[in-house]
C-alpha cells in the first residue's frame, strides 16, 4: 500500500469516526422528537422503525390538558429571576474581582468555586423548613431564589472575566475625559461586555430551565417544567403516560435549550476555559 | 462622603458572597441538627433509622457503582473526542457544536430520550427487529430487569453528561502550545510517545478538574434514574427526595443530603492529594 | 555532519496565492554556520520549517548529503532544533528535557547521564539540573532549549530566532557563546534571524531572503561591501545605505554620475558596466561610513575619493559616533557616519568626501546592482 493510499484511508477512518460519535449525540434527540409527534400505531407499530404519520395531538395534550404550558410559563419566570438576581449581585463581585487588586482576593475566588461544588439536594433539603417559615415554599420567587444561589458561582467568574478583558485603558480614557468610575463602567465597560453577558444569561436560564431536584422539592403546585415531568412520568415501571406523551414531554423540554445554545455557542468552549482558571 | 478607596472592591463583592454563604451555611446547619437531634438533644436515632432501613444501603452501593462505571469511562471517551477534535477539518465547527449539545439537556429529558431508544417500542429494538437480529424485544426497564436498568442508566448518562468531560479536556488540550508538541516531533517522538509524554502529563490538571467535577456531580444523581428506574435502582438523592416529598420525614431526608455532601468531600480531597502535577506547584 | 542541499524548493498556500518560499536552491557546506536573513514574512522560517520536516515542501528537493529527505517525518531526519519560544516542556526538569531526545533513541542510561552532563556543562546550567521551568528565567530556558538541542550530536542543527525573546544585553553576550559552541561542534547550523546584527556576527555565510525569493549568499563581508541589490544592500548596515536617483553622462572626462547638486566624475573601468545606462537614471548607493567631511575627520584607506558639496541639516550626536545629515542638491538627504563627537552647525557648508571604490550603482528597474 502506498503513502497517498494509506493517507485516504486513514482520513476515511477519521471521517467514520467523526460521523459515529455525530449521530451517536444526534440521533437519540431526532428520534425521541420524531415519536413525540407520531401515531401511537405508528409507534407501537413493530415493523415501523420510523413513524410516517404525524400529529400534534399529543404535545398539545401535554401543553393543556396536563397542564404542561403551565409548568413553561413558571419555568420562565423562575429563569428570569434568576438572572435578574444572580446578575445583579454577581456583576459587582466579578467587576471587583477583574478590575481591583485586594489582600484575600484569591481566597475569595477558590471559595466562590468551592461553594458551586457543594452537593446541591444538601443545599435543598433543609431549605425547605426554611422556605415553609418564610412562606416562600411552593412559590415561583423561592426557586428562583435557590437557583440564584446555584448560578451566582458561575456568573461572577464568567463576568469577572468578561470584564477583564475590557481594556483598563479604555475605562481610564473615559475617567481622564470626565466620567466617574461608575459612569465609565455604565458607559464604556458595561456596553463593551455586553455579548458576553448575553451568553452568560443564556446559560443561566439553561441552567434554571433545566434543574429538577431543587424545583421538585420546593414546589408543589405552581411547578417548574421538570418538576411537573417529573412528576407525570417518573418512573418507567410507574408511570401513568403512555411513552408517547414521554417523547412530546422531551421535546418540549429540549427546544428552548437548544435554540439558546445554538446562538451561544461560540462561547462554549471559552467559557469553560474561563472558569477552569 | 469619601469612601476609603481600599475598601470599594469588598463591598462589591460583599453581598455576591453572602448569599452564597447564607444559601451554603444555613441548611447545612440545619441539617446537622434535624439529622443528629431529637427534642432538643443531640441523638442518634434518626442515624440508626437511616442505617437500619436496606434501601439506603442499596442507595449508597448503586451511586458508588454508577460513578464508578460512569465517570472513568466518560474521561476516558472525553479524552480520545478531544484529541480527535482538536486538529482541522471540514466539519470540525458542526462536530463540536453537536458534541456539546447534551450539555443543554437536563437530565429529565436525557432520560425520557433514553427511553424513546430502550423501550419495548423503542428504536433500538426496532431496528434490531427488523434487522432480525432479535425475535422479542430486549426489556430495558421494569422491576424484574434491574439490572437492564442500570445499563440503561449508564448509557444515558454516557450520552449526557461526557460533554461536560469533553469540553473541560478541549480546554485544556487547546491551551497546550503546539512548538511543545513540534519539538517531540523534532527529537524524535512519534505520535504515541507525543501523546504519553507531552500531551497527557500536561493534561493532567484538566482530568483532574473533570474528575473532581464529574465525581461530585456523580454523587447527586437523580433525575436520571427516576425516570428510568423509578426506586428499582435506589440512589441517594432520589432516596432523600422520596423521603422528604412522599413520607415527609425531614430528618432521615437530611441524612442522606450529608451522606453525599459527606461522599463528596472525601472523594474531592482524595483527587486532589492523588493527582497533584508538581510542575504547577513550584514557583521561580 | 552533513552538507544540507536545497533545491528549487517551494511552499505555496492558499492554492498557490501565497507563494511563502518561491524556488530557492542552496547548499550548505558541512559544519558551516549559514543565517537565513530576512524581514518577516519573508520565507525564511517557513524554509527552516521545511528543512526540519514540519511543513511538507509544495515543490522541490531537500538533500541531506546524498539523502534524499524531502518527505522524511523530523524523527528520521536527525536533526535538532532551537524554537523561538524555546518549547521547554514545562513538566519535566532540566535534566529530562535535556534527556528526552536520548531517552526516544534508546540509549542506555549511564550514556544518557554522561551526554547529559556533558551538554549541561557546555552552556553551562549543570546547577540547574533538577529544577523545572517555571523556576528559570528566560535566558535559563533558553540555555535549556540549546543544550537539549546539541545533546544528541545532531546532523544539521536549526534554530530558529532563538534570541529574539531575550533582552538586549543577553542577546549580544548569547550571540558569542551560541558562535563558540558551534565552532567547537563543529555541526552544520542554519540560523534563522531578522537581525541583521546577528547575521553579520554569526554567521559564516549570510542567505538574505526577501518575498519567499533567495536574494544573495555569501560572507558576511561580501554581502556587506558587494550587495548584489537595493535590497540587500539598505537590509544590512545601520544606519541604512544611502540611495539616490542620478542619471549617467558622458562628458568630456569621461562617465560621471550626475544628480541635482552633485557630480561624480567616474573611474573608466566602469564604463563597460555602464555602457547601456548612458542617458539613463541609475541609482546610486553608498554608505554612510564610506564618507567623510572635509576638515573635521578623515576617512582611512581611501584609494580614490572625490568631492560633493551639502548643507549641514541635522546631527545625531551618539557618542561614539555622530551621524550628519546633510542636503545636497536640492532635497537629497544623506546620511554620513564619522567617527567620534564632531561638532558642526547645522546650516554650515560641507564638502563630502566619497571613497569611489565603495559606490554601488543600482538598476533602476531591476534594483540589481550595476556596480
């Protein structure tokens, strides 16, 4: 065999490879979507490996019926909070993080990671006593309280390092031509960082859309969309919904995410780069 | 008012930690006294009715074994996706978006998606029964084929959660300067020796970080299993969770939220006292 | 110790849009020092980078005596090679980064320990052994990076920049110690630089490139004093060759070069050369150091010398020399370099005195040198 012959076949091979592990993410998702939308004859259909007939009938059902768009609408509005708190407490601590140097600085930072670590239903489970005191369980405000807590890590080292790559000069031009420091972080930093703190926020509604363990223990009515799946479908010996209902479940759960990342996705990999330093 | 200037960064700082410290504190606090007190004193009966119940050893041995199956092979495919990634070619874009797209999906979802493919009327057996590699459908799931169950946990949680491992590693395979790798390459390394010599040791605080993370997470699984297995395959959390939502006993529900928080800072101190790369340790 | 060879060699990127090494054909003899100089992005590392085995060649040969390595990965090639950023590898010690190429060619270990040693105490860092590279300093690192590069008694040894991230003071005493190595090595070394410093004191031939093309070789006092174009002549030497735009005449004494407000009667040697550039515009060369200034400092070994006239315009007063710029004619700027502190007013008439046997005259269009 010869040099270019064995250079084709090992690009096949690559190429073989790559395609693999691509259908291997990609296939369970377009399968699981595609029998959200199928006939249950279709689906219990053995010969049919793939369904040919299609109906929202089932999403829908999910949606209104089991109370699913209900789940969507409260998960939203968790998600928001959760970024309008986390945000508003972490842009602060990461500016300071990036921009001032401080005795126990690095202490901070490793403590900020170190709470991220910490086992999230140790965190949940005791809240609860808290939460019913305070009224706050089974209310929107109390998850989203909690899901503040799991994010705020994350959004100081993100945001801190959005801002450190702001340029020191630029916010000092600003501050020698007039503004004050906060008026230059207003003006010049804030609108510079802005892509980037997009990208956080889309990662942090993923976040909070998707978390289950802490939703489910602290709602009980007005549940999240995983709590209310949760809920509905758990347990594949136990559960009551037929498995279409399963698929459409997923779908729904699925779209928002996706989208999001689809969007953000340059900033993936820089971002965990970010919070590995 | 002039605000002593040194003091800015930690008032900014200051409420970011607080609430972290508030969220952290508090129920750890608290669950030490619901778990270890009974009217007032310190007791050990909510321990010894936690011990004493079988599920929660059969909780305790199937999280162990999940991470154990779970996490080193995650690593293991995290590491050969990156290296296998980590060069140009058409496509390389897509392929990395594609990867990282489970890193979207909550483990609810993955769960019911496992399930699309694993069930009876699933895509797996489907396919195979077509192919006519089977005559009855392989059963995934249900009480008597536990440990189906558990493979198909794995299986899911292999397709979630290696793209956590996989982008952590890229990170740190993208960060290793390429004249380290050409001068291998000069003095005589081939591709493995590369690999073995350069590429891995100085991978080593990436695995380590995934490791650490993985594990920890590992630790708390739940969603997972609840939609897979329900309480056939019983596991920490989803015990903790059946106990607090369905029986409404607070203190063995706090039990086992400090059997993981406790799980998980022996395994976090182990990693780091284990993997310790002395290269970064020392200083000029 | 071989004779490196390359013929029309090529590297084309972007389907052939970027021509970064267009045809160069070089042979460097065995055990000599060559410097491949040029200004960035002109093929010089991309050359280097071929002759190493890290880019394949788009066209053309690389022989290494009578070898045939053109396709050869780097390992078969026994080569070693100095990067610019050294590439220590930061997870082993001195010692195992100087070992590494041993260790690949199985030598047993009391060997490798002895050639260790041996290269350890050449540069010299035998105390900093068993420290890692986090703990040196750049020079340290560097002194690494050549030691592991002379340790497996290569063929050809190739460095690329190796001082360029070092500080002023270092480069120059490194430069010495890198040029003694060698000698006593003796390898055949190819020395990519755009330093025109470096060359000129390293090398024992100098390859100036320009644009991926070869444009002169030789010693460093041939591509001095004879550069063979505009461009090699204004890249070497500091400050740059002075040009200027003059046509040729025939007058009654013969050829002379004529510019506004100079005239410069011309050797009749020269005439064959000139013959077809009669009533042309040449240009024309000449260093700063091959003049003079009448009545404040002399020029030694002039042979032939003639005269122009120029307003003093500028001093740069260095301290061990002092560079006047003077206006002759109307506009032309030229530089003269003299030796020592001399005191001259700006406005002042000078006479410029220029030494005839170190004029270069340039085509205009081809920029090749005429004389």
């Amino acid at each position: 065999m010869n040099e270019e012959t064995k250079f084709i076949l090992k690009k096949l091979v690559f190429y073989a490879f790559i395609f693999t592990v691509v259908a291997w993410i990609v296939i369970p998702i377009i399968i699981s979507t595609l029998y959200g939308f199928a006939l249950p004859k279709d689906y219990y259909d053995p010969k049919k490996i793939l369904p040919t007939s299609f109906t929202i009938k089932y999403v829908k059902t999910l949606l209104i019926t089991l109370g699913a768009l209900d789940g969507i609408k409260n998960s939203v509005i968790v998600a928001l909070i959760t970024i309008a708190i986390s945000f508003a407490l972490g842009i602060p601590a990461g500016y300071a993080v990036a921009k001032f140097i401080f005795p126990g600085k690095d202490t901070i930072k490793l403590s900020i990671v170190a709470l991220r670590m910490f086992p999230i239903p140790v965190m949940a489970i005791p809240l609860v006593i808290l939460y019913i005191r305070l009224h706050l369980i089974d209310t929107l405000l109390g998850v989203a309280l909690a899901h503040t807590a799991m994010s705020l890590p994350f959004v100081v080292l993100i945001t801190s390092s959005i801002f450190a790559g702001v340029s020191k000069e630029l916010e000092e031009a600003a501050m020698v031509f007039g503004l004050t420091r906060l008026g230059s972080f207003f003006k010049i930093t804030l609108p510079l960082a802005l892509p980037g703190l997009a990208a956080a926020a889309m990662f942090t509604f993923v976040m909070s859309w998707n978390e289950v363990f802490v939703a489910s223990i602290l709602t009980l009515a007005h549940r999240t969309l995983p709590a209310q799946i949760l809920s509905i479908m758990a347990g594949a010996s136990g559960g009551a919904a037929p498995d279409y209902y399963k698929f459409a479940a997923a779908f729904i759960m699925i779209l928002p995410a996706i989208t999001f990342i689809f969007f953000a996705r340059k900033y993936l990999v820089t971002m965990w780069g970010i919070t590995l330093k | 008012m002039k605000v002593k200037s040194s003091y800015i960064p930690y008032f900014l700082i200051l409420p970011a930690f607080a609430y972290l410290l508030f969220f952290v504190g508090y129920p750890l606090v608290q669950a030490l006294y619901t778990a270890f007190t009974q009217n007032g004193h310190f007791s050990l009966a909510t321990v010894r009715k936690t011990f004493t119940d079988p599920y929660f050893w059969d909780a305790l041995k199937y999280t162990i074994t999940l991470a154990g199956v779970i996490v080193p092979t995650q690593v293991a495919l995290a590491i050969i996706l990156a290296l296998g990634v980590n060069r140009v070619f058409k496509g390389k874009d897509f392929t990395i978006y594609a990867l990282t797209i489970p890193l979207t999906i909550s483990d609810v979802a993955a769960g019911l998606i496992w399930y699309s493919m694993l069930s009876p009327s699933g895509f797996l057996n489907k396919l195979l029964l077509n192919i006519g590699l089977i005559n009855n459908p392989i059963y995934f799931f249900g009480y008597q084929y536990r440990h189906m169950e558990f493979l198909a946990i794995v299986l899911a949680e292999l397709w979630r959660a290696t793209s956590i491992v996989f982008v952590i590693i890229l990170a740190g395979l993208q960060m290793i300067s390429h004249e380290y790798l050409e001068a291998a390459e000069v003095f005589g390394a081939d591709y493995w020796t590369r690999l073995r010599k350069i590429v891995i040791p100085l991978l080593k605080p990436s695995i380590q970080s995934a490791l650490i993370i993985r594990t920890l997470f590992a630790m708390q699984i739940f969603g997972i299993v609840w939609i897979l297995a329900g309480r056939d395959i019983p596991i920490l959390a989803g015990e903790g969770f059946y106990r607090l939502t369905e029986l409404k006993e607070y203190d063995v529900a706090s039990i086992y939220a400090l059997v993981i928080a406790g799980l998980s800072i022996i395994l976090g101190a182990l990693y780091i006292k284990f993997m310790k790369a002395e290269y970064l340790e020392v200083r000029g | 110790m071989v004779e490196v060879r390359l013929e029309n060699l090529k590297k084309y990127f972007g389907n052939g849009k970027v021509k970064a090494v267009d045809g160069i054909d070089l042979t460097i003899k065995d055990g000599e020092f060559l410097v491949l100089l040029g200004p960035s992005g002109c093929g010089k590392t991309t050359t280097l980078r071929m002759i190493a085995g890290l880019e394949t060649p788009t066209g053309g040969k690389i022989w290494f005596g009578d070898k045939d390595v053109t396709y050869f990965s780097p390992k078969d090639r026994n080569i070693s090679m100095v990067f610019q950023s050294y590439a220590v590898w930061p997870h082993m010690t001195v010692y195992d980064n100087i070992a590494f190429p041993l260790k690949i060619k199985k030598h047993p270990k009391d060997e490798i320990d002895k050639k260790v040693k041996w290269a350890a105490e050449m540069l010299p860092i035998e105390n900093l052994l068993d420290r890692y590279p986090a703990q040196l300093s750049g020079g340290q690192r560097q002194r690494v990076a050549v030691a592991r590069a002379i340790v497996v008694e290569p063929a050809v040894l190739l460095m690329d920049e190796p001082l360029s991230n070092l500080d002023a003071k270092l480069r120059v005493a490194m430069r010495a110690e890198i040029k003694k190595l060698q000698t006593k090595l003796k390898v055949t070394t190819i020395y990519v630089t755009h330093d025109q410093v470096e060359a000129m004191t390293m090398g024992d031939r100098i390859a100036v490139m320009n644009k991926g093309k070869l444009l002169q070789v030789g010693p460093p006092t041939e591509v001095y004093l004879k550069p063979n174009s505009i461009f090699v002549g204004t890249f070497i030497g500091a400050p740059e060759m002075n040009l200027l735009e003059v046509s040729i005449k025939e007058k009654e004494n013969g050829l002379v070069l004529e510019g506004t407000g100079l005239e410069i009667t011309l050797p009749e040697e020269f005439r064959e050369l000139l013959e077809r550039y009669i009533n042309k515009s040449v240009i024309f060369g000449i260093r700063p150091e091959h003049m003079t200034i009448e009545g404040v400092s002399t020029l030694e070994h002039v042979k032939r010398a003639r005269e122009i006239e120029g307003t003093v315009d500028f001093i740069e007063a260095l301290g061990t020399d002092t560079i006047v710029h003077a206006r002759v004619g109307e506009g032309n700027l030229i530089k003269i370099k003299l030796p020592g502190h001399i005191p001259l007013e700006i406005g002042s008439k000078v006479k410029i005195v220029v030494d005839l046997d170190n004029i270069h005259i340039f085509d205009k269009t081809t920029e090749n040198a005429v004389i």
